[in-house]
C-alpha cells in the first residue's frame, strides 16, 4: 500500500528499479487486475509494470470525498515517486487511467515519455451526467444490484465478448459489487458528473501517443478517441474490432501488439 492524497493505494509492482517503467491506470468498475493480461508480456519485453487500485476500487479505500482528475495525475506522480521510479514512464490508461494520462502530462511532462489509453478529454453531456447520476442512486440500493450489474457490464463489455467469455463478465461484477459501496459511489461520481475537459489543452501535449478504442464501445464511442488524436501533435488513433470499452481485457492479443509495437519505437533514456 502507498499513501497518497487520496489514502492508501494498492499497487502491484513488478520489475526492477532499473528496468523502463510502465504504470497502469484501470477503468472505472475495474482494478489491476485488468491488466492480467498485459503484466507478463510488458515483464518478458524487459518493462517494469506498477498497476494501480484507484480510489474507491480494489484493495484502495479511497479518500472519503469527492476528487478531480487533477488529484488523480498528483496521485500517479506519488506512487512513482514511492516506488523509486525516477526515469519517465509510459501510462497506459483505459478509460479512467486515460482521463488521468493527459493530465499527468500537463503538470509533470518530464516524468511520461509515452501514453496509451484509450478514453475521453471532454466532459460528459448533460445526458450522460444524468445517467451517472442515475447510476450512484442504482448503487445505493443494494436490493436493486442485479438491475445495476446488467446495466453496467453491459457498458463494459461488447455482445460478442459476453456471448464468447460469459465468465467475464460475471468476475468484473464479482469483484466491483463487493468493494465498499460508499466510497465507489463518490468515485462514480467524482469520474463521470464532475469530471473537467481538458480537450484544447491536449495541442500543448508533445509526448508519444497511441489512443486505442473498441469499436463496440457505446460507453465512450471511438469519435471522442479521435478528436483527442485530432487535437494532439504527436498521436494515432486504432479501432479494435470486437472489442467495446475494455480493449486490454477482451482483445488482449490484438492490445498486447500495439502496446508492445508502440513502447518498441519509442526512444529509451
């Protein structure tokens, strides 16, 4: 566990000091384990690999308030810093950890030499707001967590992945059912309703870029991947066929190749 601004943090760490870093950032409704897939080719292809419970998820308790994605970038920074993590990092984000990536770029470019993810830089509509919204007053009632599950993995996760690894969706709602309901509500909150744009600050943004979206994704649909590529100097944009807002988890073949192809090009210090 490292203690942050936002209470402790659970953070799996693997590698050594002196090896090129990685720091994974889940989606919402999600923890590290997101990353199972992704873990063991980053340690074979010589990365060390921090994957992060964000607040109010996993193992990580969360701070008991509100908080912005600016508090998350200042987290990021201090679990880099408690791991002894001094060269610049690649963040690879889903999601969540694509919201927070940019932003750890804006106030501490020295520490990324690269960023993945795939996620947005605007804020929601007022109708997507409105479904969060709906969505935390969901998960206050717990008698009502079947409706809550359906509606959420299916958020998550593309008809083919759910008809293919039905399993799949049964052990991400396992898991983000179980966490400590007040705290996620005010992470739902926190990430979906308050969250601030940062889409025209994104051309000030110099370091390499691969933005990866699902095609099925109806959560956060591939335009909102290709106005931050739009907008950012030194970016692409690739749709992952089959795949709806968890690229890494359910086409971790095709997501492995181009985190692997992207970290290859990239110059190391």
């Amino acid at each position: 566990m490292i203690n942050t601004i936002h209470g402790s943090l659970y953070v799996d760490d693997q590698g050594e000091p002196d090896e090129p870093t990685v720091l994974l950032w889940p989606s919402l409704f999600t923890d590290h384990r997101m990353w199972r897939h992704q873990i063991a080719p980053l340690r074979e292809a010589g990365w060390r690999t921090i994957a992060i419970d964000p607040p109010g998820q996993g193992q990580s308790y969360g701070p008991g308030r509100d908080f912005t994605m600016e508090e998350c970038a200042e987290v990021a920074v201090q679990v880099l810093d408690a791991t002894g993590v001094r060269q610049p990092v690649v963040v690879i984000g889903d999601s969540w950890g694509g919201f927070v990536a940019p932003r750890i770029a804006m106030r501490a470019p020295n520490r990324l030499s690269g960023m993945v993810f795939n996620t947005s830089a605007e804020r929601g509509t007022s109708f997507e707001r409105i479904k969060a919204v709906v969505l935390t007053k969901l998960l206050a009632i717990k008698a009502l967590d079947k409706v809550t599950v359906r509606l959420i993995v299916s958020g998550l996760l593309a008809p083919e992945t759910l008809s293919r690894e039905p399993e799949l969706g049964v052990d991400l709602a396992e898991h983000f059912i179980a966490w400590d309901r007040r705290q996620f509500i005010e992470t739902v909150r926190s990430v979906l309703v308050d969250r601030d744009p940062v889409l025209d600050a994104l051309p000030k943004l110099t370091v390499p870029a691969l933005i990866v979206s699902g095609k099925e994704d109806h959560t956060l649909p591939s335009f909102h991947s290709q106005r931050m590529a739009q907008k950012l100097p030194n970016a692409r944009h690739i749709e992952v066929s089959g795949a709806a807002h968890l690229v890494p988890l359910e086409a971790p073949r095709e997501a492995n190749r181009l985190i692997l192809d992207f970290l290859r090009d990239l110059p190391r210090a």
